[in-house]
C-alpha cells in the first residue's frame, strides 16, 4: 500500500540543505529506506514565505500569498512510501530525523 508521510516542523529551526546533506541521522533514515525498497520519491519544500494559495469562491479565484493556515507547524516536505500495512508505515514515520521534534503525519493514497 502506498502512503505519504507529511513532514511537519517549525522552520525557524529547521536545518539548512547543507546541515540535512551532512546530518547522519539523515542518511541513516534514506538508508532505512533503501534496504526496505520502501522509498517512491519525495521532496523538501521551499519555505511557507514562499507559498501561494488559490481559493475558488462562487467562481471567482482567489489568490493569497503564503499559507493555508496560521499555525507554527508546516509542511515542510513529503516521502511517497509503498509499505506492507499502517504498521509498517508507522515504523519508517517513526525513524524520520523529524519525527524528533517535528511530527510526521502518515497518509494513505487512494489507489
């Protein structure tokens, strides 16, 4: 089954690309990964400064600069994993660097 984890933290403290190219805690968990053959691709995303929300209302667009909600927590990147179960799911989301101070939120994909 395949799942998205959702990689959430706050990114005043999130680490550089440098400091995750160069954290072993990091390599370990793509390493996890590969020896499941669990990993489908995924991505860092750019800061929520960044981001654009669009909104149709009553079939006019509406187009906001930044986020989709006021929180401290933001998505900050995806893992697209295909796994036996929720279980096996949960033990990846569980090693993910993030899920230390961070919280990793683990998604079924409609198939």
């Amino acid at each position: 089954m395949k799942y998205v984890l959702l990689i959430c933290d706050d990114e005043k403290v999130s680490p550089s690309m440098e400091e995750i190219a160069a954290d072993p805690a990091h390599h370990a968990y793509a390493a996890e990964l590969d020896r499941r053959g669990a990993s489908l691709g995924g991505a860092r995303l750019r800061p929520v400064a960044d981001a654009t929300t669009v909104r149709v209302r009553d079939g006019e667009t509406l187009v906001s600069d930044g986020p989709y909600a006021e929180t401290k927590d933001f998505v900050g990147g995806i893992d697209i994993i295909e796994c036996a179960d929720l279980d096996d799911a949960i033990a990846i989301a569980s090693r993910h660097p993030y899920a230390q101070h961070g919280c990793i939120e683990v998604r079924p994909v409609w198939e």
